[in-house]
C-alpha cells in the first residue's frame, strides 16, 4: 500500500562541499515520530554535536514539514526550523506558515536539512528533482524585499526565505522571511543563513501529494469548513486580521511599557495604535497561507501624514502595536508601521530588540549606561531613540552592536548591575507579562519553554489573554484534546480550579502534535473549530491523519508520540546545559505593576497572589506531571525507557548526561 501524506525523502545539502543528497525516511521512524516537527528533532539529535558555536558551520539547519502539509486540510502548512540559536544557545524551533512548505512537499521532500558553509554567498534552488546551488553574488547586500523580487523574477512561482542586512552581519538578533510577510527563525536563524553565506532558499513543486482516502477527508473537512465560515468571529478577523485581539492585549490585560513597570493608558493606546486608527490610516490587502479561510496577515499602504504611501508587509501586528507602540512609545500608527518595514527588510527581530531597546532606556535613567556609552544620544521612550537603535542593530555598530548580542551577551558587555533590569528567560525577552495577564498557560510555557521568554509551541495551543473563563472550559479543552482521565484527575484538583503547571503539560503535548502533523496558527483562530468538529480535537486530527496516510492511529498513539518528542526536546537542550536553573520566572514578576493605574501582582488564573515560592511548587507539578527528575527538571532514564527512547538514553548516560 503507498502511505500518503508523505514523500518519505529528506534532501540533504552540504553546503561546504557542495555535495547534495537524498534519503528516505523510514517507516519505523515515522511511527515513532510522526513527521515535521517529530522527525525533525530525531534527526537533530545527531546532527546538532553538543557544545558546538551556533555560527560555525557545524550548527545545521532542519526544515520539516509534517504529513498533512500540502493536503487540503483547514491550516496545514506550517514548517518548523529546528537550529542551534545564536542568541542563547538553545535547540529550538522556529516555525511560519505561508506557501514554503506546501511547495517544499510537492517538489518532493518532507524534510531539508542544510550543513556546512559555502566561501562564497550562494542560495539554494529547488525544483522538483533539481536541486542546484546557484551563485548569489547579486543578491548579497540586498534586503529581504529586494531579494525576494529578484528571486520570483528569475524563478516564476517559487517560495523565498531570505534575511537582509542584519543576517550578513551576523546579528544574533536577527529573523528570516517567507515570501516577504512571514518571520521565520527566532533566536537568529538570520545570522546562522549568513554565517554559511546562504542568502536564500528558493523551492517550486509541481508533484502534489497522494491522499489514501480523499473521499474520508472531504467528509471530515466539511464540518469544519462549514463552520469555519459561519462563525462572526471570522469576519472580524478577516476585517482586522490580528488587530482583532486588541482588546485583549490592551484592556482585558494591559500593554506593558517602561521596561515591565506599568500598562499604557487604555484610551491612549486606542487612540493611537487601535483598530479603527488601523482601519483609516492602512490601505488593506489581507494575506492568507494556503488553506487558511481567516487570512490574518497585511499587505498595507499608509494613506496619508508621515510616510504617507510607505508599502510593506506584517504579520501579527497587533503584537508590533504592542512592541512599539507600548514597549518603545513611539507615537503613531505610522511610526509604528516605518519601523516593521525597517526590520522586516534588514531582518532585524522586531520582538528581540524592542525589548532590549525598552532595557536599554531604563539602563540609560537609571544611570548604568551614560552618553559615552550611547555615542553622545539621548536614549527615551520614543520613536528617535527606537529607529536610531534599530538601525546600529541592522548594522551591528555603536551601542546596537552591543544590544544585537541579545540579554546574555549585552549584560556580560554592559556589566555595572545591568541584569537587574533585565527581564528575560532564558535570555530571550517575554512577550506575555504574568501580572497583567495572571499566570495561564501562555506565561507558564514562557519559563519552561524550550526557546525561552517568547511563547512558542505550548502557549499558544490555549485561550490566551482572558481573565474570566469557568473551570468548565477549561475542563471541556482537556477532555478535547485527549487527556487522560488520571491526568485530569490531577490537573482538576479541587475540581473548581486547574494547576497551570501540570495543564501546560498537555497544552505542549497537543500543540507539539499539529506542528509534527503540520498543522499550523494554534491561537484558536482555526484549532477552535477542530475542537468543535463531529468527533472533536484530537479525534478529528487522528482520522484526519488516517484518511490521509491510510495508517492506523489513536488519540493514545498520538499522545505517546507528542510526549515523546517533548521529552527528546528537553534532552536536546540538557546537553547543552539547560535544566531547572534555566526555567526561572523574572524576578520582576514578583514586584508590582501600575495595570490599569492600580498596584497589580502576580495572580493564578483565579485571582490569588503567587510568591516565587508557590510557582516554584507549580515547577514541581510540571516536572512531575512530564514524568521527569523533579529537581533537575530533566527526563529520566526510566521515563525515555518508557517512551521508546532506550538508544537515547543508552548514548546519554554512556556519554554521562544522565
């Protein structure tokens, strides 16, 4: 019988030789890790050597798309990016929808994987069974938008990521594009592609994907399409794309400013960056990646003042209203909108480096950093200050060379006290605050994550920025999404309340699923109406994956199988040194915030103030709930024994990690 849903080839690329490769992937390797994602941290496993500098060419690049991308399956075209990070050092992902997946699949691949470094800069190109890398001497010096034309102009109907400026310099905190409107690549995916002179990755397909059973599929997607459709809260989005969560962000929670020490004014934020000044000031063409029916990205125009007829593209941008907006203070909705097309072209990470910006200023009044250190500037929340340090980011010169190096190099540059104004985990800034917000999924995962402060897999799998949800709820998700009863015995207990440590568990666990399916935009905008399908959640993904491929499955087999790249996750990044001492909760969570103009703590999802000691407690439940040594928070070797991971837990303990 073909399986479907799978090409079962990883191309391989080496870009120090030249040398260029296909292999196929076992059958014994998919059911063990489904696919995207899944296979993707395997083959990491032994690509990425323990200790190595995330900028030599030993730090490989791994692309993955899962079984159900290229299919007709409602938002089935995420990739993951798994790499070194040049930020923190950390194994982790970096993931985007768009249509570079879905053309990477049809030209014949499941998976990419880049080694080495090339003298020269070179891009690759991808066309079904031509794979070449070609010169790109022309391209070197160009920006992400210039790059990408010029690519399409040479390569009709092709997919592009690409980085600018900031990437050649190897800025670590620096991102990647897709096709010019989707970040890919947190923690410097930019600076890896430029350290290994690779200015791009181009890819067309024309092969399609086999389906088992189209039939099955269309009658599961149906529903799920139908009320897609249906569904008011659609419209909103297709209106305001991602400016439909501005409530959320602004009055259920509280946009953060002045470096984490209080929420810009409610009124002022609308007035300024709200969704109706979005409206007037923005000419709108909506984005959407392939089988999305919401379509929350921009294409935009500013219509009239400064800038006016500036044309770019965002993805997320309430989130860039809230990071320069609120966090930099910088004015306007055309300011804010200036500076996306800055970094978006440059490829500097706009989330990285307003944060360090925002730091950077509060280190500047507090008297650490002085006008010798700034180059004779005067740093203040405002939009000179931001684009002029935005800009020695790009270039990796004056101060912004010291910024560029993200948390953990800027405090070991900077020194005198610095890191007590620093607010990060794992040296990666936090784009949830938990005071506004009360500890949820969302800001638990930001501490326990694999990549550090900004959410990743699960925090986004959950209702995020709400205040008032009944346990009920809650209660319904987990049953949903597959988990156990004796899990939810524990999770609900008292059963008027929910532990976030142990729920986040499972949160991951789902999440960690629909990226190794393919599955992508987990924020409830389409995961919503799998939830409510006929046969619901994790259910519906189960005989949608069957339909697809025309193998077995359960929501059992599922479960064990997203556990089990959790736990290979986590092994990862214990190599590399990272355990409990890394999942630290910002010591400024622990002191109070101006939310609102009242004096706001920390509070669990109902309403009770946390010390650290009580989210220390919430740590334990985690770890136990993952199955994993309490204290160090690591798996132990009975718990990779127990998920089918005995040869790695034989190379770890003979290598003396365990």
């Amino acid at each position: 019988m073909e399986i479907g849903g799978y090409t079962r080839n990883i191309l391989y690329v080496d870009l120090s030789t030249g040398n260029i490769k296909t292999e196929k992937v076992s059958l014994d390797l998919i059911k063990k890790f489904l696919g995207g994602y899944g296979i993707s941290v395997r083959l990491a496993y032994d690509l990425i050597k323990p200790g190595i500098d995330p900028l030599s060419p030993d730090n490989p690049i791994i692309i993955g798309t899962g079984p159900l991308t290229g299919t007709p399956v409602i938002g089935a075209g995420k990739i993951q990016a798994i790499y070194k990070y040049a930020l923190n050092g950390a194994i982790a992902h970096g993931s985007g929808g768009g249509e570079f997946g879905v053309k990477l699949k049809w030209a014949g691949y499941d998976h990419l994987v880049i080694t080495g470094a090339s003298e020269k800069p070179v891009y690759l190109y991808i066309s079904n069974d031509e794979v070449e890398l070609k010169d790109a001497s022309h391209l070197w010096g160009r920006d992400t938008y210039e790059t990408s034309d010029i690519l399409y102009g040479e390569h009709e109907g092709s997919s592009v990521i690409t980085y600018g400026m900031a990437g050649e310099k190897l800025v670590k905190t620096t991102i990647c594009f897709m096709d010019k409107c989707t970040p890919i690549g947190k923690g410097g995916m930019a600076a890896i592609m430029g350290s290994k002179r690779l200015k791009a990755i181009v890819v067309k397909g024309t092969k399609g994907i086999h389906i088992v059973d189209p039939e099955r599929l269309k009658e599961i997607m149906l529903p799920i399409v139908e009320a897609c459709k249906k569904d008011p809260a659609r419209e909103k989005t297709i209106q305001l794309g991602t400016m439909a969560g501005f409530e959320g962000w602004v009055t259920i929670a509280g946009s953060t400013r002045k470096n984490y020490r209080e929420t810009i004014p409610v009124e002022e934020a609308y007035q300024l960056y709200g969704p109706e000044v979005y409206l007037k000031t923005l000419k709108i063409k909506r984005i959407a990646c392939p089988n999305c029916l919401v379509a929350c990205k921009d294409h935009i125009q500013i219509k009239e003042g400064e800038f006016a007829g500036l044309e770019t593209y965002v993805s997320s941008i309430y989130g860039r209203m809230q990071n320069l907006g609120a966090r930099c203070n910088v004015g306007s909705i055309n300011r804010v909108v200036k500076l996306i097309d800055f970094c978006n072209r440059t490829s500097v990470c706009l989330h990285n480096t307003s944060a360090l910006i925002e730091w950077a200023v509060d280190l500047y009044k507090q008297g650490i950093l002085t006008k010798e250190d700034t180059g004779g500037l005067e740093l203040d929340w405002n939009y000179e200050t931001t684009a002029t340090l935005l800009e020695q980011i790009a270039k990796n010169e004056g101060l912004g060379a010291i910024l560029g190096k993200g948390f953990y190099g800027a405090i070991k540059a900077i020194g005198r006290g610095c890191e007590k104004y620093a607010v990060h985990v794992k040296g990666l800034e936090t784009l949830f605050d938990a005071r506004t917000t009360r500890l949820t999924v969302s800001e638990f995962y930001e501490v326990v994550g694999p990549r550090g402060g900004h959410i990743g897999l699960g925090g986004l799998t959950f209702p995020y920025l709400t205040r008032d949800l009944p346990t009920s709820y809650f209660r319904q998700w987990a049953e949903s999404w597959g988990v156990p009863r004796d899990a939810m015995e524990r999770i609900f207990s008292p059963p008027s309340k929910w532990n976030v440590g142990r729920l986040t568990v499972w949160a991951d666990i789902r999440a960690t699923i629909e990226s190794a399916l393919g599955i992508g935009c987990t924020r409830g905008r389409l995961s919503k109406y799998y939830e409510k399908a006929p046969n619901g959640g994790m259910r519906t993904y189960v005989e949608i994956y069957k339909a697809v491929t025309g193998l077995d499955a359960t929501v059992d087999y599922f479960i064990e199988v997203g556990d089990r790249i959790c736990d290979l996750v986590r092994v990862l990044n214990m190599r590399e040194g990272f355990d409990r001492k890394d999942d630290r909760f910002p010591d400024v969570w622990f002191k109070p915030i101006l939310r609102h103009g009242k004096e706001t703590w920390l509070e669990d999802y109902f309403g009770n103030r946390l010390t650290r000691e009580d989210c220390e407690k919430l740590l334990d439940d985690y770890y136990d709930e993952r199955g994993w040594d309490i204290k160090r928070g690591v798996p132990t070797k009975e718990k990779l024994i127990k998920n089918g991971l005995e040869d790695i837990a034989e190379d770890l303990e003979r290598k003396g990690f365990l």
